[in-house]
C-alpha cells in the first residue's frame, strides 16, 4: 500500500512551497506537489462525480490547472482550500459535459472501484464513504480527514455554518465508524 | 475504534484506490523557467547592479545628478492614512520630490509643489490636506510613517514626521497614533505591494500582522482592504516585537460601538443584571474576524472564563467561548463518578437533586487521554460538557429550554415516545422496543425548540423521528432500509 498522506499530514507551508517551486520551474517542485495531494485531490473529485475514471480526468486536470496558475498564485495560507476549489470547479464542468448527476447509478461506481486493485476492506470504506455518507458529510469528511482542511475552512468553502459541518462530521465519523466495525457499506 | 483512527482508516483507504497519473500530468507540463519576479536570481542582481553603475557613472558624467548633492535622493518618507504619498529627500532633508502611490494621494497633494521645502513643512501641508478632506479625524487618527533611510537617520526623521503629525492634528483637538516602521523593501512586501496596488509601507505592515498572527486568522485580501486606522486597532492586541515598528498615541476606534458598548453587551448576553463589579480579569480588544472588527471581550465570572466576540458595528453577539478557569491538576485520573460530579458541580446543581438528573454520557479516547461527554437537563437549561480524565474541562455549554423546567428524558422515556407515535400508523403497529434496532437519538435546537431527533431501524424500514420536548408530539418519516 502506498504511504497515506491523509489527516493532519497535509503541510500548508509546503504544499506552498511546491506551487511556488512550480512558478520558478523548480525541478521536482511538481512531484512534490503530487505526492502531497494526489490522495486529497482523488477524494474529493471522487465526491462530486461518484466515477472513478471522471475523478481520474479531474485529478490530472487539478495539476495542469495548478502548473498553469502557479506563477500568479498569491498563498493566503490555506493551498488545499484553494486546490479543492479548482477541483470543484472541474468537476462541474465534467457533470455538466456529461450532462449526469451526483446520483449516477452506484452500481456502476462499485463495479469500477472494485476493478482496482486495492485491498478489499479499503474499496469497502471508500464505497461506504461515498455511498452511505450525504453529500456535504462525504465532502466535509474528504476535506478534513483526507485533505487536511480545517473544519472553520470548510464551512467558508461549503458555505454552511460552521456549526453545521462540525455536527455533519461528527455524524459522519459515526456511520464510518459503524461501517468500519462491520456494519454495512 | 477513536475518531483519529477512523480518519486514518479512511485517508488510507482512499489512498488504497487512487489512480497513479502522475507521467501524463508531467508530460503536459513541461519545465519552466523562472516566470515570478519575487525571486531574483544571483545572476539577476549582478546584471541589476552593473546596470545601475553604469547609470549612475553616466549620470555623473553628464551632471544631471551629482551623487551626494542636494539633487540625490537620501532618504524617503512614506505616509499612509488610506492616501498613500511618498516624501523623497536629499540628504539635507530637503524634499526632492512628494509622490502619490493611489489615487486618494494624488488628490491629496492636488497642486502643491514641494520641491526644495523641508520635511517638516512636507509633512504639514499633506497631513493638513488629509484632514481637510477628512481622510484624518478623530474616528480615524491614524498614519503609518516609513522610513527607508540608514539608521542613525531612521530614528530622527521619525521623530520629526511624528513631532508634526501630533501638532496638526492637535490644532483640531485629535489625538494622533503614528505607527512607524523602518522600510526594507523585501521582495515579498514589494510583490504584495504590486499586486495590490498598495505602498510597500502598507504591504509590510500586512506582513507583520500576518506573522504575529495565529496562521489562517487573516487573509491578505482582508487586511488589504483595511484602512490603516482598522490595521493599527488590530495592531493593538497583537505582540509585534518593537525593534520592528513603535506605536505612539492609541487608535481610535470612534467609528465603532466603544470598549464600553462592547463590555456591556457582553455582560448582558450572559445575564441582564451583571455588571463589572462581579468580574475579574476582565480585558478588552478590538480584532478582526471573518471580515468584520470584532471586540473580543474576556473576563471570568463565578469560575468560568468567558471570550465573547462582539460585532464591533452594531453590538451584536458573534461567538462566545466558556471554559474552566483552572490549570491543568495533578496528572491523577478521576472516575467516571467524579467526573459526572464535576459536572453537576459546574451546573451548580444542589446535592439534594442530584439522583434526579438523568445524565448521558459517551466516553472517547483522544490522544491516550479519555474524554467523556456529558449532558442533561436541570432546571429549564440543557448541559452540554466535555471534560477528560484530569477533569479539564474542554467544552462546557448551556442554553435554556423553552418554557421546560422539567427534567431531561431518559433514552428509554424517549424510544418509549417515538414508538408510541409510530404504532399508531397501522403499517408500524407491531413495533416494539425490543425489535426496533440501531438508535440513535441527538438533542438538537432546531426552528427555535428543543427537540430530540431520533433514527431507528425496524423491520425492513428506517425511521427519521422529531420529538418536540416542550409539547411531546413526535413527527416521523419512514423510508425503505435498503
């Protein structure tokens, strides 16, 4: 298994660093960018399309989008909230392109993530992620426990009460914690 | 399994099933060269520098300059209000030029030609022009001075500029706040400045805001927008080191509600009869916060430590954070009944009631360390506490429950209600607490009631319940487990 880059890991000053890197044509700036975010960056597109190969053109698209805006890029000290908002933004597109809804037929995600190779509980909890979970709790839980983004971040992001996503993710974390403990998915 | 461990399994688990994409994003992404212009490279100051010699050389060739004459730039002043001017002086503090940086500073020099003029009657005639256009008063009486000059000169150019500043605007009975600062033109204010059409002044000051600041507090785009008066009330609660900017005079904060406004509406929004008399350590700042200037008032009052942020516009109440007064004890753990005592004692709740108080509880391990979660209900208000093992107390919060003096439901009243509700429709008539599975049941304040929301599972379906406390009725829904 690949090393997890998930809850609190996720380096604010580094990950700028990387985006600047980028900007100065810093060899090996990109890969550091990539191997801090490919995680956070999948999850949450996967949130939005419920595809794994939509999520996959968004992810790839996410880092062109970064590379191109990386020398006008200004740090306000929160580069994830700025990345997931270009990752929003694609995704829309790509819902729009395809003119299919969050609802698509989860059938079909299932079919593709269990194509993959990953371990079986692991395809189990990323299923119950996106499928148990409503769509602002799998959001906020993605943000946070993958992203790294603080809980006061999100709201502003989501535009919901900060009250609000603290509660949704507390209620999320509860029916993950059921589905890990052998539940449902 | 804790909540971090759930958070670790589930970044895991999606890192379990990424895609790796990274050769065709670096094939669509070619190496660059440097494009910013913060970063200048060795090579780069080299060529700057041998540029500028030549320049110069070539200046004093032809006499249109003489390096160290009076035609020489040796010092400049900078004065932000929100005009932004720029003083340019020879090294016998003669103005060589005055310059605007925005627009309100072209309109506040206007005409005026300074050339030649001393500093001081520089600075007289620019801070006299921006009170007259009211840029200056007294609900805003402040100006950032910086001073970009060798050092033995830095601190006598300030003392002039400030000396003046504090005479005009004690003409018009104001009380002055210089705010100055010794000017490094570093790369990241000047790009800042660029960027946002800001003097390099102001860029700097934003700078050392943002570095003496918690991380994510502000935003640049925030305090750019700020006038300096708004920067320097902020300025106020923050420890900047003072070899890095001094302050003289205090910020007016005439536009906003006042400390005292602040202060009272704090005291009121915890009870309408508590004055100031009963607490200590009360202090209060002004503070920025989500894009409003905020009043963060503190004090402690019967045991607790209270931060209220008031909206410093119009007094509202925006956040209110209570917690112990205490410092951490002994490492010694307390058991679950002490901890459930300490509870009660913090509700001030008498010995005599204390079996009637039905508590819940929820115990989680965060770090090592066992935190449990309280609430009930006593006399017409609702508990809800966090407190670890140590009897820190984390979170504590009341609020009271509308028109209900009566104690707080025990899990069982409330499954006992839902399902009472629930039978009388015939499909669920056969219901029964010992089949109805998976509860959970939250208090929540929702549509200005108490109410409990509870979910349950029950043959085939689930069940989405709100029960109100203060009249019993309960609503449901009830939708196909699938």
């Amino acid at each position: 298994m690949s090393s997890v880059k998930g809850y609190a890991k996720l380096n604010s000053r580094k990950i700028d660093n990387a985006i600047y890197g980028i900007a100065y044509g810093e060899e090996g700036a990109l890969r550091d960018l990539y191997d801090m975010t490919d995680v956070a960056i999948y999850a949450y597109a996967l949130t939005f399309t419920k595809n794994v190969y939509d999520a996959q053109d968004v992810m790839q698209d996410t880092y062109i989008k970064v590379y191109d805006a990386a020398p006008s890029y200004v740090s306000q000290g929160k580069p994830m909230s700025w990345i997931m908002r270009i990752v929003k933004n694609l995704c829309y597109d790509k819902l729009r392109q395809n003119e299919r809804n969050v609802n698509a037929d989860d059938s079909i995600l299932e079919r593709q993530l269990f194509a993959t190779d990953a371990d079986v509980t692991d395809k189990l909890v990323v299923l119950g992620c996106l499928q148990t979970l409503d769509s602002d709790e799998c959001k906020i839980i993605v943000m946070h426990a993958v992203g790294g983004i603080k809980h006061r971040e999100i709201a502003a992001e989501l535009d919901i009460p900060l009250n609000t996503v603290l509660s949704k993710y507390r209620r999320a974390l509860k029916k993950m914690q059921y589905v890990l403990e052998g539940g449902q998915s | 399994m804790t909540n971090k461990q759930t958070e670790n399994k589930i970044a895991e688990s999606f890192s379990a099933v990424k895609p790796d994409v990274y050769n065709e994003v670096a094939s669509q992404c070619p190496e660059r060269t440097a494009v910013r212009t913060q970063k200048t490279t060795a090579w780069g100051w080299k060529i700057a520098t041998f540029a500028l010699a030549l320049i110069l050389v070539v200046a004093v060739i032809f006499g249109g300059v003489t390096l160290g004459g009076t035609n020489a730039i040796a010092a400049s002043v900078t004065l932000d209000v929100n005009p932004s001017v720029a003083i340019r002086l020879n090294k016998n503090r003669r103005v060589i030029s005055v310059d605007a940086l925005n627009l309100d500073g072209k309109k506040i020099i206007g005409n005026m030609d300074f050339k030649g003029a001393q500093l001081e009657v520089a600075v007289n005639a620019l801070i006299g022009s921006m009170l007259r256009s009211n840029k200056l008063s007294a609900d805003a009486n402040s100006v950032l001075v910086s001073v970009d000059a060798n050092q033995s000169e830095y601190d006598q150019l300030v003392n002039i500029v400030s000396q003046e500043i504090n005479i005009i605007l004690q003409e018009s009975q104001i009380e002055a706040s210089v705010v100055s600062q010794w000017l490094r033109e570093t790369d990241d204010a000047s790009a800042l400045a660029a960027e946002y059409g800001i003097s390099v002044g102001k860029a700097q000051l934003i700078n050392k805001i943002l570095q003496s600041s918690v991380q994510g507090k502000y935003t640049v785009e925030q305090l750019v927008s700020l006038k300096i008066n708004e920067l320097n009330l902020i300025l106020d609660g923050l420890d900047v080191p003072q070899n890095e900017l001094s302050q003289s005079g205090t910020a007016s904060d005439g536009s906003y509600i006042g400390k005292d406004a602040a202060i009272a509406a704090a005291l009121k929004s915890i009870s309408d009869d508590l004055t100031e008399n009963e607490l200590q350590r009360l202090s209060c700042k002004m503070d920025f916060d989500d894009g409003f200037m905020i009043y963060e008032v503190e004090f402690v009052y019967n045991g607790w430590r209270y931060e209220i942020e008031v909206n410093a516009l119009d007094g509202t109440i925006v956040g209110m954070e209570r917690d112990t007064d205490d410092v951490r004890p002994q490492q010694s753990t307390l058991s679950r009944d002490q901890i459930e005592e300490k509870a009660l004692d913090l509700a001030d709740v008498p010995q005599a009631d204390r079996d009637s108080v039905n508590m819940t509880v929820e115990v989680d391990v965060d770090h090592g360390v066992t935190e449990y979660e309280l609430k009930f209900a006593y006399n017409g208000k609702y508990f809800e506490m966090e407190i670890d093992q140590y009897g820190i107390v984390l979170s504590a919060s009341q609020r009271d429950i509308g028109g209900t003096t009566q104690s707080d439901l025990s899990y069982d009243q409330i499954k006992q209600k839902v399902l009472e509700a629930v039978a009388k429709d015939s499909r669920f008539a056969s219901v029964t607490l010992s089949s109805a599975r998976e509860w959970e049941i939250e208090r929540e304040y929702k549509y200005g009631k108490q109410v409990y929301e509870v979910e349950f599972k029950w043959n085939g379906y689930e069940f989405d319940c709100v029960l109100d406390i203060s009249t019993g009725n309960v609503t449901f829904k009830a939708e196909i487990d699938d």
